[in-house]
C-alpha cells in the first residue's frame, strides 16, 4: 500500500509538528506501507521522508522542475520522479496513492488536501483520506467544514470521508481499516 502524505515544506513554528511527521514516516514504514510525497528534503516533507527512511521504507518522491532553486529534493528517497509542474505532481502522486494523509502545511498542503476530498465527493476515487492533527492544527479547518454542511454546502454524511486522528499510529489503522 502506497500512502500520499501532503504535507508543509516549513517545519513550522511548533517542534511537534515535524515530531510527529517524523512519526508517522516511521510507523508507515513499520508497516510495510510506502510514502508518496513531494521529494522535498526540508521541512514536515524531509522529516517525513527521514523517518521512512531510516526504518527502512520505500520513499517516493515527486518533484516538479518548477520548484528548481525552490525546493531541494530528498537525496536519499527510493525513487525521484522529475516532472514538469505542479499539476503533473499532484497527478502522479494520485495515481501512485491508495491513501491520504495531510500533516500540516501551507496553501499548497491545503490545496492538495481540498482537492483530493473534492474529487472523493464527486466520486473520482474511493481512497480514504486523513487528517493528521497535531496539536489542534486541523481543528479550525475541521469547524470549517461543519460550517460548510450547517450552511447547506456539504453533505453532512461527506464528513466522513476525513479521518481525523492526533496520533499517527491511530490514524494508520483508521485508513487501514477504511481501506478493507
């Protein structure tokens, strides 16, 4: 099972959130499950890949050569696959994925994220989708979509297509279990 991680190329201004995305590369690893994601090698994106890795975890990187001189790639990953943009990215990181994970990010993390829960909302795929919320990170977004289905927007069943979970252990077994 190949799991696309979202996640922030900072590491953001609380030390748990590339704790925990270091976590959670270990315990996908542990799992025998590899990680899709950016390529980059700095922020939640390298920690995560860091902790894959050093478990011995098939880490797949795809990196657009409209982040040359932005982002540096990862120079240990398994696999670095060159595209030419940010869409084609975003396309190959789909169709290598069985699963989602969105640590926290940026508006690229959330871009990534909104898209993927668009397309399981109109049916495009059926993978599941999780939110890893460290430290009340996606809480906000979270009450964003309860606003969303108040307000007669969403769907109030599409709610459950996020698994939300503060521990990346929890949160694997929740996609595990959403995947059989």
């Amino acid at each position: 099972m190949r799991v696309c991680i979202f996640a922030g190329s900072r590491k953001g201004t609380n030390p748990a959130y590339e704790q925990q995305a270091y976590e959670l590369g270990k315990t996908l690893a542990a799992k025998g499950m590899a990680v899709v994601y950016g390529g980059s090698s700095g922020g939640l994106m390298g920690a995560l890949a860091n902790g894959a890795i050093e478990k011995g975890g098939e880490v797949i990187g795809v990196m657009p050569h409209q982040l040359d001189g932005i982002e540096i790639s990862h120079s240990k990953l398994s696999e670095l696959i060159q595209v030419e943009t940010m869409h084609e990215r975003k396309a190959k990181m789909a169709e290598l994925a069985d699963a989602y994970i969105a640590l926290p990010g940026g508006f690229g993390t959330l871009e990534e994220l909104t898209e993927t829960v668009t397309w399981a909302q109109i049916g495009l795929h059926h993978k599941p989708i999780g939110l890893l919320n460290v430290a009340g990170y996606y809480t906000p977004f979270m009450t964003m979509v309860d606003h969303a289905i108040e307000s007669g927007f969403v769907d109030a069943v599409q709610r459950n297509i996020l698994k939300l979970e503060e521990n990346p252990e929890h949160l694997v077994e929740a996609l595990l279990k959403e995947k059989a």
